[in-house]
C-alpha cells in the first residue's frame, strides 16, 4: 500500500469510506507556523504502519473530512495533538474528536523521573528503535508557503510521522496498563479539546483599565524607593547631593544597607532553637523573617510594585494578538507531576495561573460585548479530598454535616466557638491549607503573622500540635504516604495517576559530600515525604477539574450553548457565555462540576463556588 498523495477533491472523496472504516488513524498536519489565527495547514497526513494519506490542504476543500474528524468513534492518534487541533479549527473550522496523544501517554509513564525527550523523535526511538528524519522539518513552518509541488522528501516525512504512531501508542499501552494508568490517560486525551479550545478562543484584556494599573504601580514603586533612599542615606556612602546611589533591584547591594541597618531574623540553631542573627540574605523568604522593619516593608512594597510591572504590565499588553484583539495563553496540560496544568513560559505567551488575586487586575479579563463571565470553583477542595482519603474523622464531621471546616478547625484549637468572622479563623485556614503542603511550625508562624494575625511562635507551635492532635488519622495518612513515597520511589493517586520521585543516592558523594548526613541529602529526603501526601490530593483536584471541563465541553457542544472556555485556575473553570445562555448554562456546569467530584469523593460532598459578572471575578 504505501503512502498516496492526494491533491484533487475527487481523490479526498475516494479515500473518506477507507477512513470511516477503520477504528483508529494517526493524525497529523504541517503548517505554514505556530499561530493557528495566521498561519496555514498546508498537509494534512492520516497513517498506519501499512498505509498513509498525505492531503495536500492548499488544493482540497477539506469540508468533506468534516464528518471523519468530528466522529467521536474513530481515534485520531497524534503526538502533541492540541497543537493539530487548533490548527486544523483555525485553517477549516473543523474541530478533531476522540484524539489520543502519544506525548501525553509517554509524560503519564514518567512523570517525576523525566523531564525531557518527550519530541516524536525521541520517544519513537526510545520506544521502537526507529530513527526519524529531522533536516526536512525544517522545510515546514517559520513562515514557509510553498507554490509549487512538494518534494518527494517532504511528502515522505509527512507519511513517517503518522506510520509510526499507531504503533508507539500500542507499545505504550502495554505499560499504560500495566500502571494501571488507563483512567488517567483517557482523561487526558478527552481533556485535549477543552484545553485547545481555551487557548484558541482565548480573552478580552481591557487595555485602559491595564495601563491605569501599570501607572499605578509605576508610581508606587517610585514612592517605596524614595523612600528607600532616605534610610539608606543614614548608614550608606551619598553623593554630592546627599544621595545614596542604591540601585533596589540589586540583591547584593540591597544586602549592604539592611547589614548597615542591623536587621536581623530568626535563625534556626543545630539544637533546634529559634534566635535573632544579622540577615545574611535579602531573598523574599528571608525578608519575611524580619518583622517591624521600615526598610524592609518598603522594600516588599518596592518589589512587589515593580514585579506587577515587568511580569503584569507590559507584557501582557504586548500578547495581545494582533489577529483577534485577544489573549491567547498556552497551557502545558501535564504541567506539573500532579497533573495540574502550567502555562508555557515562552516569549510571548502569559501565564494566566499566578495573576494576582487583587479584583483590579481580574476584572480587567473579559468575554465579548454580548457575553458574561462565570466564575466558578470548588469550595475547599484540597481539604476534602484529603478527608475523603485519609478518612479522619473530624475533617469527615466536619463536611458530611456541612459545617465550615476553618470555624470547625478553630473551634477545635482554640476550645471555643469560632464563627466566619472571627479571627481565630485565620490561623485555622491557614493549617488546613498548608498542612498537606509540609507546613512546619515556623512557616505556619510566618504564615498567620503576615496574614494579620498577631501570634508569637510559641503560640503558634501550641496551635500547630493541638491541630496535630486533633487530627492524627490525616495527618498520619500524610506521613504514611510520604514514608512510602521515599521507600517505594513512586505513589499512585485514588485517581489512578502516578508520581514518581529521584530519590537521593547517599554514595553520591559528588552530590552529598557527607552522605546520609549531608545536609542536602537529608533535605531531599525531607522534600519527599512532604510531596508524598500533596500528590495524593493534588492529583485528584487535577483530575476531577479536567473531568469537569470534558463534562462542560460535552453539554455545550451537544445543546449548541454560545459558551467558551476561558480559563482554568486549578480548581477554577472560567466560562465566557452568551447573556441569554448563562441563566441556565451556569446550573448546568456547576451541577457538571459536583458530578466530576463525586467521580472521586464517595463519602465527602463537594460544593461549588460561583460569580456570574461582566469580568473575571473571584
């Protein structure tokens, strides 16, 4: 059989019942770039290890595929397939169902022991032993439209890419299976569309109110330095004009004026024991250490002013595609070895995932002139998940009955009633958040005081261990799960998802000098067992949001809702949906949403948190 190039519609038209007829294909297309609002797919490639299709797109009407593509029966095997999705919406129209992705297979069965080699050449030559070509792609893409004929060259490397995947994907399934990671995987593949089609459709920035928050900060920034200057000038070399010429964004020369100053922080001693040392570092984890410092909280004020500027500001007005008058981010799927999704850190993309909670900002993300923003997130997610799997008693009271779980938490440590309002509900927040992610006592000190609780660390370390005790089953099962973790090298989700983890070699004296006493190799073995138990319940916030969003996708495409992914934050799906739809679409996602967690948490209710508004909101 071979490969067969088609170039005319008659030939496309006689190739769609060899299509229809086979259960899967592999899929692929080369493109004229990157942009799927500018650049073109040019080929078109479906393939099995026997025969391949390579469709020359610059002179079919790929209108009669529609019907293949779209087909929720037959798999479409591509390798980093959300990137074919969106290009093939962007060149046709046509949106690629039921798609499965090789790269995501081979992240699934590595995630936390690779953390590279995952292009189509690597892993087809890992996996199958085949070598790839890989001077003709350099043929494709940056720009290139070609007029006349392709070669023979470019026509066979459009053809390997889609005859090797069915293949790897069948090697891959051998190990998919034996992980047990079958349920993972099919999330993933059905979770593909709802991320292309949030990068796709992207969102509205309202430049006026941006720019008004960059001036903002512009000269909040110059005002904390200002000032800066003015202390500096008491214990710093000045100028002829009585000036001490500090550039602040300069760690080191920040270090010089806080020693003149004798700042000092609490130091942690070999015995365990907590006393005042001169600061020896001007990094943000040290500067929370010094409390009641002018220069210092002018110096948090400072930075933080210019880091909304140069990682907020400007660059998210120069993302703003030229094409749509619209953000388009680009999110890593399998972001992180939990399963969260990351947003790309690339030359001009965004990050969508860490934009500062303050309303100013996320009011200035917006849907069409016609549509509404729905803002909707799982209400305390992460704990649930953890009471779900560690079965503690108290936490499970606690939701099974519908009771706030910080009130009940701060009832509990503080042996009296606590109510939504008072403040002892802070410190219980902050415990119940932070214990699944390794807090200590003298983070969960740090953490209250900066939250506005007035604590000392003594107190602190009393309401750390009343917790400790008020809930040992949870926090035994985090323990227990990061014993393992460091034992066995890996854990497995109630998900199905797995992490694995490098633990440190203590005959690596390269790496620790000291062996099993070195102090990195300790602190390794420490981050372990932190990551152990986070795992368990990361995960399965990762997954039941990406249930969450296939459940979404799938009721908006069936009942024809004028509905758009716009973002994900974790545990949040934000939709932009037309004003006459979002009355009753936004039931139907939230109810969408407590089903994907009920996929999950069999004894734990879950609730879901909403805004409906103009913008953004949370």
């Amino acid at each position: 059989m071979g490969c067969t190039l088609i170039s005319d519609q008659q030939g496309l038209e006689s190739i769609i019942p060899t299509l229809m007829g086979r259960s899967a294909w592999g899929f692929d297309t080369e493109t004229t770039g990157l942009n799927p609002h500018k650049d073109k797919v040019i080929l078109v490639q479906f393939g099995t290890s026997k025969e391949q299709f390579v469709i020359d797109a610059r002179k079919v009407n790929l209108e009669p595929l529609r019907v293949f593509l779209e087909d929720k029966t037959i798999k479409k095997i591509g390798h980093n397939a959300k990137f074919d999705y969106k290009m093939v919406r962007g060149s046709f129209g046509i949106c690629v169902e039921n798609l499965r992705d090789t790269m995501y297979a081979e992240k699934l069965l590595n995630m936390g022991r690779k953390f590279g080699g995952f292009r189509l050449d690597d892993v087809v030559k890992n996996r199958l032993g085949i070598g790839m070509e890989k001077d003709v792609r350099s043929t494709f893409g940056l720009g290139y439209v070609p007029t006349g004929d392709f070669t023979e060259a470019q026509i066979a490397y459009a053809a390997k890419d889609v005859e090797v995947l069915l293949p790897l994907l069948s090697h891959q399934l051998h190990d998919i299976v034996d992980d047990g990671l079958v349920d993972s995987y099919l999330l993933e593949c059905a979770a593909i569309p709802c991320f292309g089609d949030m990068e796709f459709d992207g969102m509205y920035l309202d430049s006026d109110k941006w720019k008004e928050i960059i001036g903002e900060n512009e000269a909040g920034a110059l005002e904390a330095e200002n000032a800066l200057n003015l202390i500096a000038a008491n214990v710093m070399q000045v100028d002829m004009f009585g000036d001490a010429q500090i550039n602040w964004s300069s760690p080191d020369q920040v270090l010089k004026v806080l020693k003149a100053l004798k700042v000092k922080v609490p130091t942690r001693g070999e015995d365990g024991s907590y006393t005042d040392q001169l600061i020896t570092s001007s990094d943000d984890k040290t500067l929370k250490k010094a409390k009641s410092v002018k220069a210092v909280e002018l110096l948090k004020k400072y930075r933080g002013h210019k880091i909304r500027v140069n990682t907020f500001g400007y660059p998210y007005l120069n993302a703003i595609s030229p094409e749509t008058g619209r953000l388009h981010p680009e999110f890593e799927q399998i972001g992180t070895e939990t399963g969260r999704p990351a947003n790309k850190s690339k030359k001009g993309s965004v990050n969508l995932l860490n934009i500062p909670r303050d309303k100013k900002y996320r009011n200035c993300f917006r849907g069409d002139s016609d549509e509404v923003v729905e803002t909707d997130d799982y209400s305390g997610c992460e704990t649930r998940i953890w009471a779900e799997i560690s079965g503690d008693p108290g936490l499970t009271h606690a939701f099974a009955n519908g009771i706030d779980v910080h009130c009940y938490v701060a009832s509990m440590i503080f042996g009296k009633e606590v109510g939504k309002k008072d403040p002892e509900r802070t410190p219980a927040k902050s415990l119940n958040f932070g214990i699944a992610y390794g807090l200590g006592p003298f983070s969960f000190f740090e953490q209250v005081n900066g939250a506005g609780y007035k604590i000392s660390y003594e107190g602190a370390k009393v309401l750390f261990h009343k917790y400790e005790g008020n809930f040992k089953d949870g926090i035994r099962f985090l323990r227990d799960a990061g014993r393992t973790a460091l034992e066995q090298g890996y854990l497995s989700s109630i998900s199905g998802r797995r992490r694995y983890w490098l633990r440190p070699d203590e005959e690596d004296r390269v790496k620790y000098p000291q062996g099993r006493l070195d102090k990195a190799y300790k602190g390794r073995r420490a981050g372990i067992e932190r990551e152990g138990g986070n795992f368990l319940i990361q995960s399965v916030n990762a997954d039941m949001t990406k249930r969450a969003m296939v459940l979404i996708r799938d009721y908006i495409k069936k009942n024809n809702i004028r509905s758009k992914f716009m973002n994900q934050v974790y545990d949040e799906i934000v939709t932009r949906t037309h004003k006459d739809d979002s009355p009753d679409f936004v039931k139907v996602k939230r109810k969408l949403m407590i089903e994907a967690a009920q996929q999950y948490l069999k004894k734990i209710p879950m609730e879901v948190d909403g805004h409906v508004g103009d913008s953004w909101t949370k």
